[in-house]
C-alpha cells in the first residue's frame, strides 16, 4: 500500500467512524433534550454543588471484564465537618440496605463526616476509610468517636461485588478529589455498576432555585440510581409503552435501591430536615420508582447554612439560631421533590451500556425512542 493509498484509507475510515458516532443516539442530561421537569428553575450547574459549598468527588473502577463498581462522595463543606457538623436527617423509604452511621444522626441531628455511595460489601470498607480520614485531621486529636455515614447499593449484577474491591485509597481519593462545579454522572462513581428500571443506571444530579418571594434558598439532590418499576417521565408511561418495566417477563422483579442526598442552604433544623426528605421519595415515586420489598431507598438531608453549624466543642450551654418557620417550608418540598425526579431521570440519560461480570450486558435507556414518545404525547 502506497503512503497515498494509505492516507486515503485512513481519511475513509475517520469519515466512517466519525458518521458512525454522530449516527448513535446522543447522550447527555434531560434538559439538553428540551425536557423541563417540573415549574421550578434550576440552579446555574443544576446539580448538588448548587448549594454554597458542597462538593463532590468519585473514584471509577473499571477493570478487567468484572470489575465495575466505585465510590462517591459527598461533602456538605470544605472545612474539618467533624469539628463543625451540620444539621441532618435521614428518612428511610424502604429499609432493605446496609446505611451505615443512621441511629447517631436520627438521635443526635447532625452529620460529622463526609457522606460516602459505594457498594453494598464495601460499606465496612468506607465506614473504616472515614474513620481513618476524620482522625487525621487536624485538630482532631483527641477524638475517640466517629459516626460515619456510608449508603450503598447493590451492583452484583455487572461487578464482581463478592471480590469486595474498593479499597480504603478508593475512599480517600473520593474525598480529596471532591469539588465544587459540574458533577460527572451516569456511570462514575458509586454509580458505575448500577442498574435503573432495567437500563443502565447511574449517577444522577440536579438542583432548584427558589426566588426571593419564596426565600430564595437553593436545593440540590444527588442519586445512586439501582432500583426497579415502571419508569415514567414527564409523566409519559415510557416503561410500558416499550413493554420494559419490572413485573413483565425478564423484568420480573423491581428490587435494588436508591440512595438520595438533599442538600440546602435553607436555614433548617434536624426536624424540618426529615420532611424535607420525606419528599425525596415522592420524587422518585414521580419516576415510577416503586420502593420494592428487597429496595434500600434511603434520603440523607442536611443543611449548608454557617450559622446552624455544631462546634464540637462549646462553652456555650444554649443552642440559639434562626431557623425557618414551618410555614415557609412548602417551596422547599417542591424544590426537593422536582430536583429528585430530575435527578433520577439525568443518571439514566447520562448513563451509558455496560458489560460487566458473567458477560451480562446492560443496555443504556434508548433516548430516541424516549424522544419520539414524549413527543408524540404533545410535551
């Protein structure tokens, strides 16, 4: 073959490659599609890292033909959280999971430790790895307790989940790579080896801005997708128009789980926290989720405003600060419930097909076919 010859063939071959790709269907978020969910706007990232310093990190691993797994984390600020925690809530939707550090932030309100996804064997990995990473910090020499908040789902349907691969490192790279700015989604993360009403699941963000009439507080949401039912969006059946959805044929079951984390700069205590997670869940219901019988659905809410930080350490006997009336919480439930929906429905969007252990091969949503039917009901 001449160089000539060979040049052309080259040029040939990037042209039909290159056509190729534009051919597929594109991924990306919802809202690239022109798919709005909801009456809210959202933040300028819409993503969790809308709320005044939250930051978030992943470590991916993917490797070899089984290995398809990972860790995410969230941080609700940058500073040293066990000496400066943060007011927080859990809510339990379906307690079929493993979410390790619950009874401590249900008693006491607050969150001391980064919040860390991974997978449902490595919990005891990430809970060590926090504990590690907490008592190194500066300042926290003295401490002999650490809660640690680690929620899980279970990705033993594409990853070796039995090899319990992540590691500590993975943990702690997770942490220091945390970040403000954009969030990677789809298949990164905790999210790598997820499954989402059957298609490739993920992770997912997505955030709502309030106005000043309502308060003007942000709310973000960030999901580990890994869950089952009848998948609607923008209140289109697609699941049951594509005859894809749990209860039918191969999708017979609807297990697996969802782990949820709602962050505000709403001034809001552990109380207010809990309802607004609570409607969390109604935005995953939004989604067709169902919150199956072996589905952990856990929400993890906590709020960024400075002034309702616990020191660890106080002489002060008395608690004093302003905290939001219960009566100003309604476009705060909104903000939740529509950031959650979208939230879900970005990790299925952005999420790619996979194949993983026992060569199964999941199959990323079909956004042409998701396109052509929302369409087709007049959105």
């Amino acid at each position: 073959m001449t160089a000539n010859t060979y040049s052309w063939s080259l040029a040939i071959g990037l042209i039909y490659l290159a056509v190729s790709l534009c051919a597929q269907s594109p991924r990306g978020r919802l809202r690239d599609f022109g798919i709005e969910i909801g009456v809210l706007p959202p933040g300028p990232l819409n993503a969790i890292t809308d709320v005044d310093g939250v930051q978030v990190g992943h470590t991916t691993l993917i490797e070899g033909d089984s290995i398809r797994t990972g860790v995410t984390a969230i941080l609700p600020h940058p500073g040293n959280i066990f000496q400066e925690k943060v007011p927080a809530a859990i809510y339990v939707g379906n307690g079929f999971g493993k979410l390790a550090g619950f009874t401590q932030v249900e008693e006491l309100g607050t969150i001391e430790t980064p919040i860390v996804l991974t997978n449902t064997l490595s919990v005891p990995v990430a809970v060590k790895a926090l504990i590690d990473y907490t008592l190194a910090l500066p300042g926290n020499e003295s401490v002999r307790s650490v809660n640690a908040v680690v929620g899980e789902t279970n990705d033993g349907r594409l990853n070796d989940i039995r090899g319990q691969h992540v590691q500590p490192q993975h943990v702690l790279q997770a942490i220091v790579q945390a970040k403000n700015g954009p969030v990677a989604e789809g298949n990164v993360g905790a999210g790598t080896g997820t499954v989402c009403f059957g298609w490739k699941g993920g992770i997912g963000t997505a955030s709502r801005q309030l106005s000043p009439a309502l308060g003007g507080y942000t709310v973000g949401v960030l999901v580990q997708t890994n869950f089952g039912g009848v998948l609607q969006i923008d209140g289109v059946p697609i699941g049951k128009a594509l005859n894809h959805y749990a209860m039918r044929e191969h999708l017979k079951q609807a297990d697996g789980s969802c782990m949820i984390v709602v962050a505000t700069d709403a001034p809001l205590d552990a109380r207010n926290l809990k309802r607004l997670a609570k409607r969390a869940m109604m935005g995953l219901a939004r989604t067709g989720g169902i919150a199956a019988n072996g589905s952990g659905d856990y929400v993890i809410a906590f709020s960024t405003a400075p002034h309702l930080r616990i020191p660890y350490h106080s002489e002060q006997p008395y608690y004093t600060a302003k905290i939001l009336r219960n009566d100003r919480m309604s476009p705060l439930f909104l903000a939740t419930i529509e950031a959650t929906e979208e939230a879900i429905l970005n990790s299925l969007f952005a999420a790619q097909p996979m194949s993983g252990y026992k060569k199964r091969t999941i199959e990323a949503l079909p956004i042409d076919k998701v396109l052509q039917l929302w369409r087709s009901h007049g959105r």
